[in-house]
C-alpha cells in the first residue's frame, strides 16, 4: 500500500494527491505538517531529513521531493499516459515541471504566504505586491507557450500540468490583480473539468 505523509492544504502534497486521483491509483493519506504537525519528530526526520511534506512509503521505499514523487509514480502506475517512456515525448512536460520549481513557486509563494497564511497586521505589502508582478510576468511566459498547446507537455494532460496547474489555481484564487491571460484561461477552464482536480485542488486556499 502506498502511504502518503503530508496534508491536502499543502501545495507539494496536492501535487501527489491529484496525481493518485487521476490514476485511480489506492493509497493512505496520513495527516502530518503545520498544523498538524509531527515532521519534526526524529521518526520523522529519519524518513525525511528536510521535514517537510510530503513523503511517500511504498514497502521498502522511502520517497520525498513532490516532482520526484510524481515521476515515480506516474511512471510507475500510469502506464505511460501521465510520464511518457520516450524521452522526445517526455521532455516538454519535464521541463514545466522543473520551471514551477525554480521560478513559478518562488514568484507567487510570498503572495500566497502574504494574504492567506499572514494576520493583516503582519503582511508586507511591498513583498506582496512584488510577488504578484513576479507571478503575472510568469504566467504571461506560460500564456504564450500555451497559445501553441493543449496541456503543458503537448496534446495530453501529463504531470508537467500539475505544478504548474496547482499555482494557476492560486493565482486565479488570490485577491490579487490580474492581466488577461486567454490561453492560460482556456487550459485552466480544461484543468477545472477534470474530477480529481475539482476534488484535490478546487478546495479553497488555507
Ligand atoms: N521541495 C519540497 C518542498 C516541500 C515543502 O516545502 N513542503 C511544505 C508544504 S507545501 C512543508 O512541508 N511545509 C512545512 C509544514 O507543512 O510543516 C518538495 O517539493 O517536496
């Protein structure tokens, strides 16, 4: 049985929770971080040094850093259709995931952090503000590329749209100030269709 460690608010474990959900695929969720704590017990910390979430544990495997997660996973389970085994097919996808790494999440995080994890009196406005320029020069990039195709890694849904889908879902969720980006809202609209991203993602922002 494959074991999740983490918690469904958390944008690194929604990225493995959507990814099971669309393939259908048995596991057990265990509650653990912020406020549910327990990531920084030695246990812990001795299957995840960073202490962070999420963490896998399929029998003798331990597992954590979310793309990682959803490389193995998707290879593993999805029989090709989320991970495809030819590296030119694989490619696009790979590289949207490694960009939500280094560039989208760093952009929007203090935004999100700012206005949904911050009292008022706390936030910095300053801060927030230059995250959501960050975030809406980000996004433009990815409008533009998607103005050329269906889902970030060519004409199927793949991993490489769940990063990158989960922060689309914030951004669009943030009381924040939007420019018009019509290819990017057309695939969210396709993402917004999908069961297990309603159920997984869809859930408000906490
Ligand atoms: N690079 C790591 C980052 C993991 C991470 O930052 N997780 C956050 C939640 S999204 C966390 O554990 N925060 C502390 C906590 O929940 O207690 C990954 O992709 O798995």
């Amino acid at each position: 049985m494959i074991r999740i460690l983490g918690r469904p608010n958390s944008y690194n474990t929604q990225k493995v929770l959507w990814l099971l959900e669309e393939m259908g695929t048995k596991f057990e969720l265990e509650l653990y971080g912020l406020e549910h704590g327990g990531n920084h017990t030695p246990e812990y910390h001795t299957l995840n040094p960073n202490e962070l979430v999420p963490t896998l544990i399929e029998d003798d495997l331990v597992l954590w850093e979310s793309n990682s997660i959803l490389r193995y996973l998707a290879a593993k389970y999805s029989g090709g259709k989320f991970y495809p085994a030819d590296p030119r097919a694989r490619a696009p996808g790979d590289k949207w995931l490694d960009w939500a790494l280094t560039t989208l999440t760093p952009a929007i995080t203090p935004a999100f952090w700012g206005l949904i994890r911050s009292k008022p009196a706390e936030r910095d406005m300053a801060k927030i503000a230059e995250a959501v320029a960050r975030s809406n020069k980000s996004l433009a990039m990815l409008d533009r590329y998607l103005a050329d195709s269906t889902y970030v890694g060519g004409a199927e849904f793949g991993i490489g749209d769940i990063p990158v889908g989960i922060l689309t879902y914030r951004f669009f969720e943030l009381p924040i100030e939007r420019q018009r980006l019509p290819h990017l809202e057309a695939w969210y609209e396709r993402l917004r269709e999908r069961p297990a991203y309603r159920k997984c993602i869809m859930i408000g922002l906490t």
